[in-house]
C-alpha cells in the first residue's frame, strides 16, 4: 500500500476573521512544534523562565502574530485567536472551531470533544472489518 502524500491530506490553514480581515495561521514547522510541545510539557522555556500561553501561541503563530499587533486587534480578539490556535494546534480542528465560535465555554468545548470520542468509538479497526475477527479499540492520536 502506498500512503498519500501528506501534503494532500493535510489540514487546510486555520484562517481567522477579525474586522472584515483574514489572518491565515501557516503551518507550524518541525523545530517550532517540537518547541511548544516542549514548552507545554514543562510549563517552562529552554531558559529556565515560565512559558506562558502567550509565548506558545506567538511562537505558532509566526509573523501573524506581528500583523495582529500592528493591525491593533482588540485584546479579546488576540485572545481568542490564542486560545483557538493553541487549541488548533493540542486537539484539532473541531476544538479550535468550538473555541472561536465560543469563546471556549466549557460546555461547547466538552460536546466536541464528546463528539470526537464518539466517532473514535464507532470506527472499525482494519481487522474488525471482514466479518470473522474482532479487535479491541486502538487508541488514536490527532
């Protein structure tokens, strides 16, 4: 079996709209994701200092977070943008969904993460589909 090339099944851009303008987040390269796992893992920088939820999401965001700054958004749309791109990038695309229309209630947060358990619950293993074999869940990881 050949795989698809990730490029193709790869995620869309997260794209923000904040006051009629679009602000599309790139993809987070290796060294930096590997750097906010890092940060979020220890709460702390390689430095020693406190890593804050601001540092991560300005190191995922990239330059965005400069046009966001220089285009004077509101504090509670750069904060939404935060939660949303952090959310993006530790639980996936329907979380961060959930966390911008929201603004991260809890409870809209907690039905999609139910829906997502639900889905995992429901789809069959490899081997579990020709009928003669049953396998237990595997665990999955987005």
């Amino acid at each position: 079996m050949a795989f698809t090339d990730f490029k193709d099944i790869a995620p869309d851009p997260l794209t923000l709209p904040i006051n009629g303008k679009s602000y599309t987040i790139p993809p987070v390269n290796a060294a930096d994701g590997l750097k906010a796992w890092q940060w979020i893992r220890d709460s702390k920088k390689q430095d020693g200092t406190t890593a804050t939820v601001e540092d991560v999401a300005t190191l995922l965001l990239g330059d965005v977070n400069r046009q966001l700054l220089k285009d004077k958004v509101s504090y509670a749309a750069l904060n939404r943008v935060y939660q949303t791109v952090l959310a993006d990038f530790t639980n996936g695309r329907a979380t961060a969904e959930a966390i911008w229309e929201t603004g991260g209630d809890p409870k809209a947060v907690e039905r999609t993460q139910s829906a997502k358990q639900a889905e995992a619950d429901t789809t069959p293993t490899v081997d579990s589909t020709n009928g003669t074999k049953s396998s237990p869940r595997k665990p999955t990881r987005e």
